[in-house]
C-alpha cells in the first residue's frame, strides 16, 4: 500500500484480496486494478512501486523471532545438519523474504531463494528455484525434492512441478481447502515433519 502511494497516490486496500500464497506483484497489480489504476499505469508504475515497497519493509519490518511457526527452528536444525539443501520459495520480493528471514533469526539455514518478482506463477518459482539447484549441481535426478508450504498455492505448484506437496496447517488456509488439493502430506505443523519423508523419492 505504502509503495503504491508514495509513486502514484492511489489510497489502496489489501481487503477482499485473497492474498495467502499471492505473488506480492500480483496483489499489488490487484490493489491497483481496484483502486481504479488503468493497465498501462499500472504497467509502467510497477517497477518503481516495487522498489518503493522493499525500501519502505526494510524500514519498518519488526521482530519477528516470536512469530515462528511450532516447530519450525529444530526442523531446519535437522535438515541442515543432514546438509539438506534449503532454498527459500516466497511470493514476497526479494528484500523483503531475506529481511523477514533475517528478522526471524532464520537466515542462515537458506542458501538462497525465488522471489516474488522472479517469476509470474508460484509454480514458476519452484521451477526457478530447482534449476538453480541443478545449476549448482546440489541435486540430481535421483534427490528427492519436496514443497513445504501452507497454502493452496504451494500444493499446485508442487504437482506443476511434479516434486512431493508437504501442506502444514498453520496457515489461515482452512485445512479442507488444503485437503480438497490432495498434498502428499498434510502436517498439523512442522513438529510432526520427519525426515523420511524429504529423503524419499514419490514412489
């Protein structure tokens, strides 16, 4: 809101916005559209608006070290020492995932990342984010990859990409909707991740 304000001074709103697991550009897009914003102004704005919003998270992002949800620090505790290769898949953009990840205390655990303004789909993003990891030549064709995530949107892209779904219920995705797109797994939280269950391929 405050990056579409400061560039074009359109007042906008998230509210009747279905943001869980939306691309930052796509809700900022939205906002726009709603507030009236014509698709050519939206278009040559958004890259400044984009811009605007990382440089204003940076400034006011808040402690977030108490916002963990259950269970998730041992698990990355775990997968690191087991040299799982952690990349970060998020529709925030880029400044703003890494300052969150940073403020949570979570940082360290992620070698790197897909952003929000990498790709136009979350699928995309997963696929971004595996072909980096070929690149580095951390995986092959036989490592298991797997798609953590708490939205309807995380599942999708899993399967878009054909790697396991592993849904966690500490979202405010309401857990049938997350049933309804089948994951292969469904977590109550991260408490109840073992590590068989990234370790193995989809049979």
């Amino acid at each position: 809101m405050e990056g579409i304000r400061c560039v074009t001074g359109l007042r906008t709103t998230t509210e009747g916005i279905p943001v869980q697991g939306m691309l930052d550009p796509v809700i900022l897009h939205e906002m726009m559209r709603r507030a009236g914003a014509a698709p050519q102004l939206i278009r040559a704005a958004m890259p400044e608006i984009l811009a605007a919003a990382e440089r204003y998270y940076l400034r006011v992002c808040p402690d977030l070290r108490h916002k963990h949800c259950p269970g998730v620090e041992p698990v990355l505790r775990r997968l690191a020492r087991r040299d799982v290769l952690l990349a970060l898949v998020t529709g925030n953009l880029t400044r703003i995932g890494w300052r969150k990840l940073e403020r949570a205390g979570l940082r360290e655990y992620f070698r790197y990342g897909a952003f929000g303004e990498m790709a136009k789909t979350r699928g995309g993003l997963v696929a971004l984010a595996i072909a980096e990891a070929r690149r580095r030549r951390s995986i092959d064709a036989e490592t298991p990859i797997s798609l953590i995530g708490d939205a309807t949107s995380d599942i999708q892209a899993a399967r878009r990409n054909s790697i396991r779904s592993i849904a966690v219920r500490t979202g405010i995705t309401p857990v049938e909707d997350l049933i309804r797109e089948e994951p292969h797994i469904l977590l109550r939280n991260l408490r109840d991740l073992r590590l068989r269950m990234v370790e193995t391929k989809l049979g």
